[in-house]
C-alpha cells in the first residue's frame, strides 16, 4: 500500500545546530502513528519539518507522492495536513465559536466538520461557545485547538504533544477524543512522550533519541517489551 505521507531522510537544523539526522518514517490512511521520545530528542521538529515550519535541508516529505519538503505551511495546511501545536495558539481574545468559525472561513476546503460537528465531539465547547479563549482552561484549550485544526477538513492530523501539562483526567479525555477520531478513519501522526498515552491509540511506534530513529514497530511490539521500553523511554 502507498504511505499516505513518507518521510525520508530528512536532516533538519536551527541554525547552526543541527536537529534531525535522516529521520524516516511512513504512515497509511486510516493509521494512527506515534512518534515516541523524551524531551528534545527531535519529535516536534520532525512535525515542523513536515509542515515546512522548519524545512528540512535534505530529504523528502512526500504527501500522497507529491515532495512537498520545503513548501510553506499554508500550502501544506491547504493540502490536507492539519497541525496541531504543543503551544495551542488558540485567538485568546476570540471566543469559542469565533476561532472556530475563522478556521472554517479560513480553510479554503470544503469540510464535514462544522462547527456543531465540532461541538457533538467535544461537547464541554458547546457550552463554552462565548468564552474567549483566553480564559479557558489548559484542557479546555487544547480540545480548542484540535476542534479548530478539525474545521479544514484534514486527511492527516498532527497532533505534537497533546497530553502535556493538562491533569490526568484531562488526558484520559482526550485519549477518548483522539480515539474517537481514529475510529471515525482519520489518519493520525501523534508526537509524544507519554508512554501509556501513545500506546493506548497508536497502531505503530517510532522512537527518536537524538534525531534518529532507534526503534520502528507495532505498538503492541513495544508495549509487550518491558525491557525495551525502559532503555530507549525512561526518563
């Protein structure tokens, strides 16, 4: 089967500080994939790398065959690829439903999720829906900023650390979430380090350590390894 996005080889810098070092992997429709790693191995300059936050300077971004490394992110976005960002940049001076009716007017694609398609998954925005951003929730946000990534429709959503820093009943909420999208078929590439997590929606797992691929399988493959887990995951 073709990948629906491969990453080949790519090799990403800041600067003078050099990130990624040939990173590869693929991903299939309907695949929830999970890029796996501590803190500042390279996962969320992988996913910058792809959305041409941050191009890479050697290798290949191929989407549904087409290269498009080095494309600027609205070309990418516009292409089907939705990003969600560690950081959220929810418009905090919008409410609910004016940030989610700006992504919609925004994305250019005709799209299956309105705004109450948005509020049947996330209800808790529902209720929110004249809020400014600003004064939601760490939790509240986030749901915020996937419900707006949603509005353009994507083919693959990225979603770069999702669980980080919310209360734990907040992430067994968004595991829920994010299940439900991947039961619905959209195709996923998940960038995290909570363990338990990533493996509870994931069908596949890379694992980075200093911007390189160290470990490609099932996730199931990873979960049953104790061992393995513990040398290439604990912190």
């Amino acid at each position: 089967m073709t990948p629906l996005l491969a990453v080949e080889d790519i090799h990403t810098a800041y600067g003078l500080s050099r990130v990624l070092f040939g990173v590869s992997l693929e991903i299939a429709a309907g695949e929830c994939v999970c890029l796996l790693g501590r803190n500042g191995v390279g996962k969320t300059t992988t996913m910058r790398s792809i959305m041409g936050l941050t191009p890479p300077s050697r290798g290949r971004v191929l989407w549904q065959g087409r290269d498009i490394a080095g494309w600027a992110p609205h070309r990418v976005a516009r292409t089907g690829i939705g990003f969600v960002p560690e950081d959220r940049r929810i418009f905090a001076e919008l409410t609910v439903w004016e940030n989610l009716d700006v992504a919609g007017r925004a994305a250019g694609r005709r799209s299956r999720w309105t705004v109450e398609a948005v509020f049947e998954l996330f209800p808790v925005l529902r209720a929110l829906r004249d809020r400014r951003g600003g004064f939601l929730s760490g939790g509240e946000q986030q749901m915020l900023t996937i419900a707006r990534t949603l509005m353009g429709n994507p083919d693959l959503l990225l979603l770069d650390e999702p669980s980080e820093g919310l209360a734990p009943l907040v992430v067994e909420t968004l595991r829920v979430k994010i299940g439900e999208l991947k039961t619905q078929g959209l195709t996923i590439l998940l960038a995290e380090q909570g363990v338990d997590f990533s493996l509870a929606l994931a069908d596949r797992v890379y694992v980075l350590e200093k911007g390189a691929i160290r470990f490609s399988g099932a996730a199931a493959e990873l979960r049953a390894d104790k061992a393995l887990l513990h040398r290439l995951l604990s912190f």
